[in-house]
C-alpha cells in the first residue's frame, strides 16, 4: 500500500488520467480508489488539486466522446449490448432510457454517481441525437464535479492516510481476498436475483408461436408493447393490432 502511494505521488496526474479513462472506457477497472486517494496526497501537499480534477476530467471527457460517437453511429443496439455487461441487464436500458428522456442532457451532470447510468449516459447522449457540444459541455462539468467529490473524500481523511497504509500493509494479501470476496459475493448476489426473475417471466411467458396461433384463430389476445420511445422509433414495427405504450402511460391508458 506503501509503495502503490509512492508511486502515486510520483506520478499522480498520470496515474488519475490512466484511472480515469480506463474506467469510462468500459475496463472493469474502478478509478474512485484512485482518486480518494489522490484527494488524500492532496491533503498533504503531495498533489495540486486543479490538476488532479483537469486531468481526470479530461480522460473522463475523451472516454465519453467515443462512447458518444458509439451511440451516434450504432443506435439502441449499442445499448442492449452494453447492457447485456450489467448485473441487471433487464432493467439497464427501460430505467437509463427513462432518466435520459425525464431529464435529458442535465442527467450527464450526475450520471457519474449512479452504477450502470454512468456507461450507458454517454452512448445513450449519441443515440438521442443530443448535438456534440452540448454533449460535451455537460459532460464536462459532470465529470468535475464527480472526481472533486472522490477527491473531496481523500482529502477530508488525509490525516488518517498513513494509519491506512499501515493497517493495508499489515494485512498484505489478506487485503486482497477480503475485496475480493466482498465483491464476488455482491455479484452472486445479483445474478441469483437476476435467474429468479427470470425464471419467474418465463413461467408466466408465452412462445411467439403460441401468440400467432392464438391471433390466427381470432381469440380475443390483448397484446401491449411496452418498448421505450428510442427503441420503438429504432424498430418501429408492431405486432397487427397491438397497441403502443410505454409502461409510465399504463395508468392512464390502461382502460384502452
């Protein structure tokens, strides 16, 4: 731990921008370790903040700009595939669709803070057709804000960076097993939920043969697609008489 702190005040803004731009890329390398402990050197002088937050603010900037660029030219299916990488892949693109389309371009100012929201917001920005500079102004200041809080963190607790060293070292590989434990244990945690609802929609499911058969012999099947505004105007074909709604206009359309 030690040394991993050396080398960062070493070679901190370098470290921030690999870090940070790792992470916005899509590796499954999180930066917030990172930068809490970048914020700590801060703390001690080891660091200049302006050019901690520029730095991760840029890398964060450059990583979005391509996913940006992903969305632009790949539409919503660069989302199922994205979200076909989250813990939650059924609800990825309904609830990030949802916020995109409730707040628009300002979600990019706190899409950072929320999981799955901050690698879907960047693509989803090039799906909508939100115009580039816009894009990139919100973005900009979203990802200030969020790596001056995780610096903001590190520098409020630099007094007990050394006691945190020390314990880290002490603990050695042990350190190691433990996070890696608690993470596995999250992620099995979500996909046993995951295969219960699953399991569950598939029980109370119907084949699409099923589906035609009854509608060619002129049963009385209600059938209601509930896709999202964007995926809808991507694929705008439905089912002959079917009727179009997203799940928030169920309350009010549901007489229909």
């Amino acid at each position: 731990m030690t040394s991993a702190l050396d080398v960062l005040a070493r070679y901190g803004y370098l470290v921030v921008f690999g870090a940070v731009f790792a992470e916005q890329i899509g590796l499954p390398f999180p930066s917030e370790p990172v930068l809490i402990a970048a914020g700590a050197l801060i703390g001690t002088g080891r660091l200049h903040p302006v050019a901690i937050v520029i730095a991760g603010g840029i890398a964060s900037l450059i990583g979005d700009t391509v996913w940006y660029w992903i969305g632009r030219t790949g539409g919503p299916r660069v989302l199922g595939w994205l979200c076909k990488l989250s813990l939650e892949p059924n609800t990825c693109v309904r609830r990030t669709e949802l916020t995109f389309s409730t707040y628009g371009a300002r979600s990019l100012l706190l899409a950072k803070f929320v999981p799955g929201l901050s690698t879907v917001a960047p693509p989803l920005a090039g799906v909508a057709g939100i115009p580039l500079r816009q894009f990139m102004g919100f973005s900009a200041i979203g990802a200030a804000v969020w790596v001056s809080a995780y610096l903001a963190i590190g520098w409020l607790f630099s007094a007990q960076l050394e006691v945190v060293a020390a314990y880290a070292e002490e603990l050695g590989s042990g350190l190691v097993v433990l996070l890696v434990a608690v993470v596995g244990g999250y992620i099995l945690w979500k996909y046993v939920a995951r295969r219960r609802v699953v399991k569950r929609l598939h029980v109370m499911g119907i084949a699409p043969e099923d589906l035609k058969g009854r509608l060619d012999a002129g049963e009385d099947v209600l059938v209601v697609d509930v896709r999202d505004r964007l995926d809808f105007e991507a694929e705008p074909s439905i089912i002959p008489g079917a009727l179009h709604m997203t799940t928030e206009e169920l309350d009010d359309r549901h007489h229909e």
